[in-house]
C-alpha cells in the first residue's frame, strides 16, 4: 500500500519573530475525510502495515513564519489497527536525513554530541522515529529539546508521518513527545499570542483554517497551557451546524485529556446527530487522545447504558460495545447481559 503526501514546502526564516502574527492563514485540505470504520480498530493498536486508518487530520504550515505558502492538500492517513507496531508502517518510508546525509539507523538518543551535529529539522524527526521504537532516552531528548526547536522545524510530509507514528503508539510518553514536535512545527509556544491566534483561526469563515484550530487547540491544551479555556472553547464548538467542526471539537477534547471531556464525548456519543461523529466521540473514548486507563474506566458505566438504550441505533450499541471492548481488554459477546455480568463481578476490584 502506497501512501501519498501532498503539500507545498512552506519555508521558515532564519530568525522568526515569535511574535509576529501570520500574513495569511494556514490551511488545511478541505477535502478531509476522517474516521471511516471505527468497529476495525483493537485494543492499545500502535501502528500495522496492511490498513490504512482512516483517521486524517487536519495539517497546517507554521503559523509565525515571516514567510507563507497555503498548505494545501495534506491528505495524511494514520494507520491504526489491532496488530503490528509502530516500527511496521515507519519501515515503509525510506528515511534518510535531510542535508546531513547520514541514515536514521546511526543515530542514537543517548549520543548527545551526535545529535547535536545534525540541524533542528533532522533531531526532530530522528528523535521522533527513535521514540516511536521505544528506544531509551528519545523521549527525555525530546523533553530536553523542543524549546529550541521553535522557529526551526517546518512541517512536511516526513514530519507528518513521524507525528502520527507517535500519536497512535499506545506509549502515552512517546503520543506527549508527538503532541510537543508537532506543536513546535506549527510554530506554535505555549503562550497567550499563539492560544490567540488559535482562538481567532476557530471562528474563523474559512472551513479548513477553522478544522485546523479546533485540532491544534486540542494540542495546546493537553500540553497544560489555558486548558480550562481550550476546553470551554472546543465544547462550544460541539453545537456547531456543520458535522466536520463538531468532528474536530471532539478530536480536540480528546487531545486535551480532561476528565471532564469524558462526560462531554458521552454525551455526543448518543446525542449528536452525526454518525460520523458519533462514531469519532466513541473512539476516542476508547482509544484515541490522551486519555489515561483511569479516565476511560470511568465512561464503562454509560456505555453499559448505551449498549441497550432503544433511543440509539444499532450501529451506535455496535460502537459502544467496541469501545468497552478496547478500554477493559474483555472479549465478550455484543450481549449487553453479558457486560453488566462482567462489570458486576469485576467493578469493585
């Protein structure tokens, strides 16, 4: 299976102004069709070769370069399934390092000197691939790091496919490190101008600037900065009229991680008119985001309910019961007698 990227290199200055405020837009595809087929999905998947997932997301290039290009037409598939690795799908694409010349494979996380010899861009993306391996110490170099990283990565196709990597690993160290690289490619600090500019691109006219925010406030927020406010803002856009804004505020509380976003995905979950949505507010009760094992315990009770609610459609009870199926490990039947039996007998251990 080919996957194919397709973006305009969006250049960064030399020295830019974190401050500066962007002269157009970043866009992203409008095109984008997220999240067919949640019922594929299996417990704590990384990444499988095989199947394409499904789950796409809006890109956008830096927001505070001094120089612009629209990103048009990112179409990036992350690949979850229920088997494989990270390590199988990252295998697919050839990777050497840009401008150094020196294959991923020579570098090591706990080789400091050798890091440091390479450009921002190339530590990125080899600190990411290393973390997506479960190789000692990407994670704390990339900890270490990302600060000084701003203003010096620039998002492409390569760094898309690393992020995603990191995002669906089932390590939730190595999806914080994604979140970091990712937010840091944006150009995006954790300070009150870029959450401004996040909050002005939400409400903005433009359907795929708008997609964008919703997703990158979601990373903004799970990194700690205004969370309360993310949070507030992307539940307000779970009443939006249009089904893709409502698809992404729940892709955004999801990445935030809250405990209170779990009551408010529930809700959608049965409530909202969408399939599709439902369909997302589901996985990422289950699987996706940033959600402790604690924090997706806590919706089992509800999903029990919705497993036999008469309101709901078949298709729904279907998600419900893969959601409980991925949160406890159980392999029951789609019997809701069955998982009240289960959750009885197991619920005060």
């Amino acid at each position: 299976m080919n996957l194919d990227f397709d973006y305009m290199d969006v250049s960064q200055p030399s020295s830019p102004d974190p401050g500066a405020q962007p002269k157009s837009a970043p866009i992203a595809d409008p095109r984008l069709q997220p999240t067919p087929d949640y019922g594929t999905l299996g417990p704590g998947s990384d990444i499988a070769v095989g199947a394409a997932d499904t789950r796409q997301r809006p890109r956008a290039a830096s927001p505070f370069a001094l120089v612009f290009a629209i990103a048009v037409g990112v179409l990036l598939a992350i690949l979850t399934t229920s088997v494989g690795s990270a390590r199988s799908v990252l295998s697919r694409f050839t990777h050497v390092l840009r401008g150094d010349a020196v294959a991923s494979a020579s570098i090591t996380a706990k080789n400091s000197s050798q890091l440091d010899r390479l450009k921002p861009q190339n530590q990125a993306e080899a600190l990411l691939e290393l973390a997506v391996d479960r190789s000692d110490g990407a994670v704390d170099q990339i900890s270490s790091r990302v600060d000084g990283w701003q203003g010096k990565l620039k998002w492409d196709s390569q760094m898309a496919t690393l992020t995603s990597a990191a995002l669906n690993s089932s390590d939730m160290r190595v999806r914080e490190s994604g979140i970091e690289v990712e937010l840091a490619a944006y150009g995006l600090s954790k300070n009150s101008t870029s959450l401004n500019y996040l909050l002005k691109c939400a409400e903005s006219g433009d359907h795929a600037q708008k997609i964008w925010a919703l997703w990158a406030l979601g990373l903004m927020g799970n990194r700690g900065f205004e969370t309360a406010r993310v949070v507030q803002v992307l539940t307000a856009h779970l009443k939006d009229s249009d089904e893709d804004s409502r698809h992404w505020a729940v892709e955004g509380l999801a990445l935030a991680g809250t405990s209170e976003t779990i009551p408010l995905l529930l809700a959608t979950m049965h409530d909202d008119a969408s399939p599709r949505v439902r369909e997302e507010a589901a996985c990422a009760l289950a699987q996706s985001g940033m959600f402790t094992r604690e924090q997706r315990l806590s919706a089992v009770p509800q999903l029990l309910n919705d497993t036999d609610d008469p309101s709901l459609d078949g298709q729904t009870h279907a998600w419900a019961f893969q959601a409980l199926t991925d949160i406890t490990g159980q392999r029951l039947p789609n019997s809701s007698a069955a998982w009240r039996s289960w959750y009885e007998e197991n619920s005060g251990q």
